[in-house]
C-alpha cells in the first residue's frame, strides 16, 4: 500500500514527495498519508484485462478499510489509507 501510494506521487505528482504514518487518535488504526505538491487526483481505473498497469490503487483499494484525497491549503494533496489492523 505504501509503495503504490509513494509511486502514484512519484509518477503524477510533482515536486518533493512525504510520507507520514500515525495511529487515528479515534480507532486507533494506522494510516499512512503520502503528500506531494501536484493538483492531480489519483482515480480508481476501470479495469483492462489487456492493460499492463493500472491496477494498483484497485488492488491498494480493496485491502485498505478506507483511503481518500485531501487537498493542501499551500497546494497539491494528501492521498491516504487506513489500515484494518493494527
């Protein structure tokens, strides 16, 4: 999960990439946030069995309990997942 999201910023994000892991104060569930300084937002592809990418925030989607966008006031995003466990 850490590795699709660090890659998606790398490959459409835009300038200097952090990563930043904590526990959620209300659930105690980890969550590891990625923020770069790009505009664009990562979407979940439809899926092409003919294609050779594209599947990882599919896959990063499905073993996450929850993952989303925010946007930065200084500009660019946050993409983050929440763990289900521990």
């Amino acid at each position: 999960m850490v590795c699709e999201l660090v890659t998606n910023s790398f490959r459409h994000g835009k300038g200097q990439i952090v990563v930043r892991i904590f526990r959620d104060e209300r659930d105690g569930l980890p969550v590891v946030e990625v923020w770069d300084a790009g505009e664009g937002r990562p979407e979940i592809q439809v899926e092409n069995y003919a294609a050779t990418g594209g599947r990882g925030l599919l896959l990063m989607a499905e073993l996450v309990r929850e993952w989303g966008v925010r946007p930065l006031n200084e500009g660019g995003k946050v993409v983050w997942a929440k763990l289900d466990q521990p």
